[in-house]
C-alpha cells in the first residue's frame, strides 16, 4: 500500500466523513448517557471524550511504529567518529558526529514509518470520537508530553542515582545555598558564598545530554517531528517551571501566614496602599498585607529551588510579581 502522499483522483469506496459524521452523533447521545449514568458531569463529556480519542489514537500510533520499526530491523542507535554511541547525527554525550552516524534509523526510514502509521492512529481517533481536523494538534501534543515527561523522569533517576543535591551549605557554616553560590538568606551584598555539595551546573548539563537523546526518541516514535523537539521540549520545560514556580510561591505564601489584602481605616487595601476606591485615606497605612519585600523573599526563594532539567525562564521580579496578584478591579488602579 502506497503511504507516501494524497490521491491523485478521487479516493474510491472509502467511508466519508459525512457518513463518519452521522455514526458519531448516533453513538454520541448514547456514550454520554453512559458517561452520566456512571458518575460523570454532563459538562465534562466532550473533553473526556476528546482526551480519550486521543489517547487512542496515540497508542495506536505507538503500536504502530515499534512494529513496523522492529519488522524493518531498524535500531535507534548507531555509532560515529570511531565507538561513540549516536542517532540523528548526535552523540549521546550531546555532541555532534563529525562523520556519519552509522548503524541507526534515519530520519527518511522513520518518516516513511510515520506516514503509515499516521492514518492508523487518524481512524482509531476519529473512531473513538475524535474530530478528524484535531487529529494533528492531539498527535503532536501527546508526542510532546511523551518526550518532555521521560526527559523528566530520565532526569530525577540519573540525578538520584548520581546522589547529587540541589542544595548545599555555605562553606564552613551551616547556611543553605544553591548552584552558582547563591544563599537562602543573603549574608554578604552579592547573596552568594563558596557553595560546598551543590550539584554544578556543569553536572546538571551532562544529565541533560544523556536524558535529551533517549526522550526526542520517544517524542518521535509517538508521532512527533524530530525538527520539533527543541521547541517542543522548552515549551514543556517553560511550563513546568512556571507550575513548580507557582506551587512553591503558594506553599511559602501560605506557611508565612501572608495575606494578598489588608486594612487601612475600615477599607480593604493592598500592597502599595490602593484600595478598592483609590488610596487609603491619609494618616492611614495597609496593615496586614504581604510586602514587596516578603513576595520578592519567597521569589527568589523559588527562583532558586524551582529549577528543572532544562532551561526555565528566568522572569523578572515584578514580572513575577504580577503573575500571582489578583487582577485590579479599577482599570485606573496599576499594581505597580
């Protein structure tokens, strides 16, 4: 069966999608019964349903490509530049081959798998619900969370296994610090010290080399480009940051019994001393609301212990800042 492209005339004796149309809506109505009857929300239905086609249509894809790449004798790995271990023309220390890398699958061979496995994985989508113009986004996002959650996973083994530490202590003292010398609580006007048992950054880049290989494998195999997973793989480090990074601010903003609103007089107010209706009537101050001081405290706490294995962007405090406030209630009140 040819996979390599679309018909040139018309596809003949194949199903319709008007016809696929009016099978969906028959077993629609009779799935979301079930869905309800058994303790699910109404409300809810589309997007389990949605997520489940998805999840279908992943695995047939996966299913898919390891027989295909198995029946075809292929192998994900193949040496170059004498014994280095490789693929796609990278070595698994994340260096690049200056010479071939020979004895792994090539990106043609994987493609030409892809092609037929794709369809597979479009019809057992579109047959479990699926809306087949969605099938590309939901392909690729499952590809993505493959890939992103082996190079985390990859990552907490190999740095466990290495015994390493995300934090250290100040030398000769018992201060908590970090990678690159920064202290828990400032002690000098640069907040940094001789870190002593920190993991390096030089450490954590080697775990990131051997991890990055072994996930855009799994991030192709499921369906994903191999030219998409740099960026693939920084939207998911960006994201997960930002979730570390907020779960963190939450927990010390909660431990500190801090307050995003306070009192001035008989008015709610908030940092800055800005109230509902303006400014906190003069002689009067916010009393009981978090300080910048104490948010930028718990920043750079965060900042610091949020860190990923792969690069997390790094906000500015007041950028930082206004993630986490509620939003102004007065288009004429700025936070900041």
């Amino acid at each position: 069966m040819d996979m390599s492209g679309y018909c040139s005339d018309a596809c003949a004796g194949v199903v319709t999608m008007e016809q696929i149309d009016e099978l969906h809506k028959t077993c629609d109505a009779k799935a979301k019964k079930d869905f309800v009857k058994n303790g699910g929300s109404a409300d809810e239905y589309d997007g389990a349903m949605m997520m489940g086609a998805g999840d279908s249509g992943a695995k047939a894809v996966e299913n898919c490509f390891d027989t295909a790449f198995e029946n075809q004798g292929l192998s994900w790995d193949g040496t170059c530049d004498g014994s280095s271990t490789c693929f796609d023309g990278w070595k698994n220390d994340g260096g690049k081959c200056t010479g071939p890398c020979s004895g792994a699958a090539t990106m043609a061979q994987i493609d030409q798998i892809h092609m037929g496995c794709d369809e597979k994985g479009r019809k057992e989508f579109i047959k479990s619900g699926g809306d087949s113009e969605q099938w590309g986004n939901s392909l690729m996002e499952g590809a993505a969370t493959k890939g992103v959650d082996m190079m985390a996973s990859c990552f907490d083994t190999a740095f466990a296994t290495a015994g390493y530490s995300w934090e250290g202590t100040c030398k000769g003292t018992t201060k908590l610090c970090f990678e690159g010398g920064w202290e828990m609580e400032c002690s000098t006007p640069q907040c940094t010290c001789a870190c002593e048992n920190v993991v390096t950054h030089e450490q954590i880049q080697a775990i990131d080399n051997s991890c990055d290989l072994a996930s855009e494998k799994e991030f192709i195999k499921n369906g994903g480009n191999g030219d998409e997973w740099e960026m693939m793989k920084m939207e998911g480090a960006g994201m997960a940051g930002i979730q570390s990074m907020e779960t963190c601010f939450d927990k010390n903003f909660l431990e500190q019994n801090l307050a995003w609103e306070g009192i001035c007089g008989s008015e709610v107010c908030y940092e800055g001393g800005y109230t509902m209706m303006g400014m906190c009537a003069a002689g009067t101050t916010c009393v009981g609301v978090a300080t910048y001081a104490e948010i930028d405290a718990i920043h750079g706490l965060c900042r610091l212990t949020s860190v990923n294995c792969s690069p997390v962007p790094m906000y500015p405090p007041v950028l930082l800042f206004s993630l986490f406030l509620p939003p102004p209630i007065d288009l004429n009140i700025r936070w900041y």
